[in-house]
C-alpha cells in the first residue's frame, strides 16, 4: 500500500557549480550541473510541495543571475505535466529560506506554509546586523523573510518548533538546526501510513545536494561509504553530518531513499523524463492506483 505519490520537479538550473559548495572539502575539482528542484506529493485528498522555488523578480532575479541560474519556469508550467495547478496545492513544506527555496510563496495562493520558527525569527536577526556582516545573507532574499511574515497576517502560516509529527497523515518535519540553515528541516513520508513504516521516504532539502554526502567520496583511499556533508553551512558540518545520520537512520540505511533534491542523478536512480521545456521530472514513487506522468 502507498498513500502519496512523489515527484521531484526541475524548474531552473545551474549548469556550471562549484562541487566545493555541494561536497565540503572538494576545492578546485571542478563543477557540477546543480538542478533547482521542488517536490510535490499528493495524496490522500492532499497535494504538498516540500519548497517552493523563487519567483524570478526583483531581488531574486538579481540571485538568480549572481548564481548563474538558466531556464527558469513557473510553478503552472513546470507542474502542468503531472496534471496539477498551483491552486491545487494546500500545503508547503520550506526546508529553509534560501531564495531558491522559499522565494515563490506568492505562486500558491490557497496554501498552508510550514517553516521552522527558528529559520524565520534567525534570519530576521541577520537581516538587523551591520552590513559587514552581510555574508550571512548571501542566498536570502530579505523580500522573502517579510513575505513570510506577511503569510501569517492571512492566517496561512504555521512556525513549527522543532519535530512535527503527521502535519498530514503519514508525513512528519524533522528539525536539523544550525546545519545548512539557523532552522533547516527535512520531511519523512510513512509511504504505508504506520508508525513503524517500512515504505519511508526522506526529502532531504539541502541538508544533502548529492549522493556523495550519503555515501563518501571514493578517492581510492577505502574512506567511501563516509558521510561528506555539503560546503555550505550557517551552522557548522558537525551538524549536518548528524543530521544525515538522523536521515539515514530513519530510513533504515538504505541511502536511496534519502533524496537529494539538488542531485542531477536523480534521473539514473529512478524513473525520470525531460518535459518540452527542457526540465526533469522525476518520479519517486506512486499512490495505489495513480498513473505514471514519466512513463
């Protein structure tokens, strides 16, 4: 039995990364393709998004083009081949409110957001500081932190603190504090709807861009299956690496089903096509009784 189908969907990308902001330590080996990516899952009378991407205006764009993003398309579109629409959606999982994560609040306007109070009130926090201490904010959209205030003046936010357990049935928010982000979280899918679940998929944010920081780096050295956690981090790597224990360890070790949202080879793992717009779909897994949209 599975309650929720999940896809990965590909709305922008950058096609020439530096591995040493995804795989710590991994300085001038070159760069990677990093996939700007948001889940959506839906299922029991719900659709849910785990991040929201950013909007292409303003401030964002200007991140946009800092970071070298291509081929940038709206939630209607990108979503359009799984036969969903923006409105559709009731729920919204941010990970963290890096611009490419949570910069889109505006496109789902019947949505229920969910973020780590932590992430939100830090942030504002790094907004107040002196501007020589602007390196904090360099994938943050300040237009994105009061976006997010202003969600709760219409009702349509909920500052979680800490682990949430069923914030839909079957679906929990795990906390990774002081990681990647001041309240960065992960979402776990019970896929079987028990307690005890044997069909758990766990969307990892940015907590993990690629399979490496799951498995190690193999440099001939005998250290791969070590856990290499990401370049980026507000918080420290100590953290990240627990956090990435905590996420295996909640799917019983088996590494692929921690999902690198950020991971291009995502597409050489599970079922996967490129849309007209040159974007990637990728299916994780299907509800009982849904229709493939890759196949």
């Amino acid at each position: 039995m599975a309650d929720y189908s999940i896809w990965v969907c590909e709305y922008a990308y950058v096609k020439k990364y530096h591995k040493s902001g995804v795989i710590y330590g991994a300085h001038n080996q070159g760069y990677v393709k990093l996939p700007y990516c948001y889940v959506v899952i839906k299922g029991r009378d719900h659709v849910a998004m785990v991040d929201v991407g950013f909007n292409q205006k303003d401030y964002g764009a200007t991140l946009a083009t800092r970071f070298g993003v291509e081929n940038w398309h709206s939630p209607a579109q990108v979503m359009a081949p799984l036969g969903i629409k923006p409105d559709d959606v009731d729920s919204c999982f941010i990970t963290h409110a890096h611009f490419d994560h949570f910069g889109n609040v505006e496109a789902f306007p019947k949505a229920t957001f969910y973020v780590q109070q932590r992430e939100i009130s830090k942030w504002v926090w790094v907004m107040s500081l002196p501007e020589r201490m602007r390196w904090m904010m360099g994938a943050v959209d300040s237009g994105d932190i009061v976006r997010g205030v202003a969600l709760a003046q219409q009702n349509r936010l909920v500052t979680v603190d800490g682990d949430m357990d069923d914030v839909l049935p079957g679906i929990d928010l795990r906390a990774a504090f002081d990681t990647h982000t001041y309240g960065s979280m992960w979402v776990a899918v019970r896929n079987d709807g028990n307690a005890e679940s044997n069909d758990k998929w766990v969307l990892a944010g940015d907590l993990v861009y690629m399979f490496e920081n799951l498995n190690g780096v193999d440099d001939g050295s005998g250290a791969s299956g070590v856990y290499t956690p990401v370049g980026l981090a507000v918080g420290s790597q100590t953290n990240l690496v627990l956090a990435t224990e905590a996420m295996m360890k909640a799917v019983n070790y088996e590494s692929h089903r921690v999902i690198p949202i950020h991971e291009e080879r995502l597409k050489d793992t599970f079922p996967s096509r490129i849309t007209s717009d040159g974007l990637r779909i990728t299916e994780i897994c299907l509800a009982d009784g849904d229709e493939s949209r890759v196949g």
